[in-house]
C-alpha cells in the first residue's frame, strides 16, 4: 500500500512593489484591498495573499482512534524561512531571512464544502490574518509545515527543533517544500518568482506546477496491535488486558528546519521508559480475542505511535479464565533497515494457550514494507 500525504498546494504569491524596502514585513494596504481579488496581477502596488487549496489525508490523532479523513478544523504550524538553493540559510535575529508572520505561523485548515478561496487560514489569536510575501525579490524562501502545532520552539542559526512529549498517541506530520528554478534562472519563493508564475499560465497547472506545495509525510513509525486466540486458548475465556512498548523514548525531537537534515526525528534519550496502550476512555484495556468484532485478522487492539528503531520490546498482560493474570515478554524481530517512519506495521498478538504467546508483523495503511513473521516471538 501506498503512503498516504496531505496535499497543500498554497498560492502564497507576493507582493512586488516598486518600494526601496527589503524588510520583510507585512504590509496592509491603505485603503485596505479585497483579499480575494486578483488585482495584483496587473498591479504591481498591490499587495498579494496567501491562499491554500483543499489539505487531505488520513491522520492518527490518537492512540485508540479511527483515522480522521482530513485536516479540517486543525492547527498547523507553517514557516518561511530563506534558503539559498534549497539550503538553509536563516538566524531569528535577521529580520530578512524569515517571512514576517510565517515564524511558526498558526494555521487553521478549513473545510473544502465551506471555503472556496482559502481552506488555510492564519491567524493571530482570534482574528483571522492575511499574510504577505516581502516587498521586493532580493532573496528566496522555502515553506515548512508541521503538525500538531507546538509552541515553544527552539530557533537558532542552526534551525528549528520543537519537542513532542508523551507520543504514543501523536501523529507528527512534517514537509518541506523548496521553488523549482525557471529555464531563465528566476528562483523562488520570493515576489518576482510568483508573478511570473501567475502570469506564465504555469500557475497551480497540472501540466507545470510553480505553486509551493506541501505533501506532509509521517514522521513516527504506526503499530497497530490486534489480538487473536489459537489452539487451546480458542476454546478458554482469556482477554488482553495490557499491553505496554518497554525501554523507549516517550519523547522525541522533530527538525522543522535544519541546515543539516530537516525533518529528522530524533529520540530524547532522557526520556526512556514505557508507552502503554490504552481503551478509547483512557483506561486499561480488556479485549477478548475471539469475540464477536474479531473478523479473522484478529480483535483490534489499538494503535501507537512510536520513534522509528530497529525493534521493539512489549509486555502484554493476558488475564484467564480464572481471573489469574499472566505477564509475557516478547519481542518484535529486528529489521536491518528499521521499523521505517510512515509505514504502520500491524502486530498480531496469538494466544496459544495459557503459558504460549505469539506475535507476527505485517505491514498495513501508508507504507507496504513487506511481511515480517518470526518464530523467535513465540513465548511459552
């Protein structure tokens, strides 16, 4: 299977004014100028907004939760900061190397039935707020995007790095989107970029495309735990009552810029401990097997985020028909290239009897990364 993206292809046009300031503030036209006119095609003192067109993709928002279809209604974090040839090139304390009012940048994703214009609104507290790019072209910008919006972020010279703690049950999603150069040499983002774009019918075209673009990726590795009962344990009342990832980071790191590798997630190695896995209410699971909602594939645990890494250590908690409770110890088995961020790898817990538990991966939703079964898992 293919690996789901949120598609935002943005109009984020500028303003090219023939003005001698190279700052990159917002300039609110005076008198104040329609938004979603297109007068600044022909009119160069005329400011420019930013619009997006329909964001879509399946998001885990939760640990115990169905995929949500799309971003509607959602906040994300978005910056424009200056690149010189893709590279980043930027410090917080020069004004010139970050659009003003795109320094993580609040954005509410709109509805594609209510918002016709725009489904990408920024906005400043309550109020809605319309951004523009700097008055003139002596730079180049690139658009990076993240998602769930945090504050505070880390910014230095190096580049941004915001914290997500606890992430079991966070879907962090993440993209970068860098101007394709004209055949003339005109590099972008910036004012000049963007006119010729609109101008040259290569605007939001299928055929040539110059509108910046974010398709956000998954950044964290899915695993999606089902449970099933086999052998003797098909025919005794047993549940899966816990289900715990042992010895990992709760916390990780996400580069939304960097002059190194934007994007890279990196574990907190402070955080090291346990991730457990909870019933949609929060509260311990108890998940029978073989009960009525299991279609064969296995009764639907719930699903975790995690840091991507080579393995997994679990504790599952199996209660009997006794009410006795048995603790087992497994583990996924290690894979050369790693449990890759944006794929979701379905675990299947099997239930041999009340001493043999078993697990086998595979891999459903974004990313297919093949079949992993392994004897190895098998405990009892």
């Amino acid at each position: 299977m293919k690996l789901k993206y949120i598609i935002l292809s943005f109009a984020a046009i500028a303003l090219l004014a023939g003005c001698s300031k190279s700052r990159t503030e917002v300039q609110q036209p005076d008198p104040a100028v329609d938004p979603d006119s297109d007068a600044w095609v022909n009119d160069e003192s005329l400011p420019v907004p930013v619009n997006f067109s329909a964001p879509q993709i399946g998001v885990v928002s939760k640990a115990y939760a169905e995929e949500v279809t799309d971003l509607a209604g959602l906040q994300v974090g978005v910056y424009g900061l200056r690149t010189v040839d893709g590279v980043l090139s930027w410090s917080p304390d020069v004004p010139d190397s970050y659009i003003t009012d795109l320094l993580n940048r609040v954005a509410v994703v709109g509805s594609p039935s209510a918002d016709e214009k725009s489904y990408l609104t920024f906005k400043t507290g309550e109020y809605d707020l319309t951004v523009y790019y700097p008055m003139v072209s002596t730079y180049t910008y690139s658009f990076y995007g993240y998602y769930p919006r945090r504050t505070p972020v880390e910014e230095t010279e190096d580049g941004c790095i915001v914290t997500y703690e606890n992430i079991g049950g966070i879907d962090i999603l993440w993209d970068e989107d860098h101007a394709q150069a004209f055949q003339d040499g005109v590099k972008g983002f910036n004012a000049a970029y963007i006119r010729k774009a609109k101008s040259g019918g290569v605007w939001n075209n299928e055929a040539m495309n110059f509108t910046p673009n974010f398709s956000f990726r998954h950044m964290l590795t899915g695993l999606r735990f089902y449970a099933q009962s086999e052998g003797e344990a098909e025919y005794e009342d047993v549940s899966v009552t816990g289900l715990r990832l042992v010895d990992v980071p709760t916390s990780v790191q996400l580069a939304i810029a960097s002059t190194t590798e934007s994007g890279a997630i990196t574990p907190v190695e402070e955080s090291i401990g346990r991730i457990p896995l909870t019933s949609a209410d929060g509260s311990g699971l108890n998940v029978k097997p073989n009960n009525t909602e299991n279609d064969g594939n296995g009764a639907l645990l719930g699903t975790l985020m995690v840091c991507p890494d080579e393995s997994y250590k679990i504790e599952v908690d199996v209660r009997l028909g006794n009410g006795s409770t048995t603790t087992f110890n497994i583990e996924t088995p290690v894979k050369a290239d790693g449990y890759v961020g944006g794929s979701m790898y379905r675990l299947l817990i099997k239930i041999k009897s009340p001493v043999e538990v078993e697990i086998s991966v595979d891999v459903e939703e974004w990313d297919d990364g093949g079949i992993v079964d392994d004897p190895s898992l098998e405990i009892g």
